[in-house]
C-alpha cells in the first residue's frame, strides 16, 4: 500500500474510475494496518520522510497527485484539520460524521459551494477556504467529474 515512494499514490487512481470508494477503504485500511503511535510505529524505511508525509497527507484527506497541479481528496483522519499555507492563507478541512465506520464522502462543499469532484486545483487550496466533507458509513456516488488528464 505505502511501502515505497512508487506506490503511495497508488490508492488515489481509483478517482479516474470515479470509484472513491475504493481509494476511501483502501487509504484507511493502510492507515490502520501500516502505522502505530510510538518506537517503530512507521511501516518501513522513511527515508527522505515519504512514509510520514503519506502518513500526513492521508490523515489530511489531501494527497497531492505527483507533478500535476491538484490534490487528490482521500477519507481524512480528523474531524477537522487546518493546514496555514506560506501565503497567510488557511485551509480547513472539515469532516462531519466522522468515524471510523464513516470512511466514505457522501457530500463535499468547498467554500460553501458544491464540490462534485474528488480532487481540488492547488489553486483553491491555496486560496485559502474550506472544504466541508460529509462522510457516510456506505459508499456514495458523489465524484462525477474524474480530474484532468494534463
């Protein structure tokens, strides 16, 4: 799942197929199974930090794709994370009814507005804002714009 920098982006292709779901279920069930609190709780060789950025940006909800100008959404770890970006802005990434049976994103608002897409441009998030995150213990189709093929 994260054992290597080739394959922690893996979970989020899913979006392409519109099947969130996927990416959700996989993400948390390597977040469960591949990291712990304490000595020795990172799964493998963190050089260069990779596995604890993917632990970060996991727990985020927020996984950037590799060279491309977006973010992937994944199923965030808090209910609620504030990320304050080097131009003064903030970000909030809000997640009601979270749990850990509610691993999936029923509904997604980005500055208030619908967001029908599981990824954001780095530009909204660098906007500042916030991405609200409605979560449901059952899959939802909710992404129905898969990202840009750039």
């Amino acid at each position: 799942m994260f054992n290597n920098e080739t394959d922690m982006e893996s979970p989020y292709t899913y979006i392409y197929a519109s099947r969130h779901d996927r990416t959700a279920e996989i993400c948390r069930l390597g977040m469960d199974a591949m990291f712990a609190p304490g000595r020795g709780g990172i799964c493998g060789n963190d050089d260069s930090s990779g596995l604890s950025a993917v632990y970060l940006c996991n727990t985020l909800g927020l996984f950037p794709a590799s060279g491309l100008p977006y973010l992937f959404i994944g199923s965030p770890g808090l209910r609620e994370s504030r990320i304050r970006l080097r131009n003064g802005n903030t970000f909030v990434v809000r997640s009601a009814r979270h749990s850990r049976e509610n691993r999936y994103v029923k509904n997604a608002l980005l500055n208030g507005k619908p967001l029908p897409r599981a990824w954001l441009w780095l530009e909204e998030l660098m906007a500042g804002g916030a991405l609200d995150l409605e979560m449901s213990p059952h899959p939802e189709a909710w992404d129905l714009e898969p990202p840009p093929v750039l």
